[in-house]
C-alpha cells in the first residue's frame, strides 16, 4: 500500500508522555514529521495498512489519514 500523511492525536492524560507515544509509534513504522505537545498531536507518514497497529498503541486516542484532493487543471469552460 502506499505511503499517507497520518493525524495521530493522543489521550489527553498522555500529553506529558508525547514523546513516548511518538516512539512507540516510530517503532511500529511511522515517519515522524511533527510533534506538537501543546495539541496532544502527531503527524508522520506511514503505509495506509498500519493504521489498526497504531491505534492499538497505548496512549492513542484516534488516527486519521490526511485528505488530499487535486483540483482540475485550469480550464477556460470550467470555473474554479
């Protein structure tokens, strides 16, 4: 499966822990991107058939694939 951007947020009582989660996480085949403690969130990459691994993560709250979307290319008949 291919590579996606994942939004991982961790359990509010897991904040202090961030990094620990993040190193769980890393070790079940995330690419970390960011860490931001402050919203309790993780962002990275990983393959999209991971995404039950990590949840099962302790210290996991939700995961969720990023939404990508492409706009047409422009075109005078199609307004944007």
């Amino acid at each position: 499966m291919a590579d996606v951007g994942m939004i991982i947020m961790v359990e509010k009582d897991k904040r202090a822990d961030i990094q620990n989660v993040a190193k769980s996480l890393e070790e079940k085949g995330l690419h970390i991107q960011e860490t931001i403690p402050r919203f309790r969130t993780i962002v990275g990459t990983s393959d999209s058939g991971l995404i039950g691994t990590f949840k099962s993560v302790a210290g996991v709250e939700t995961v969720r694939p990023q939404a990508t979307f492409q706009l047409p290319d422009m075109d005078e008949k199609v307004p944007q």
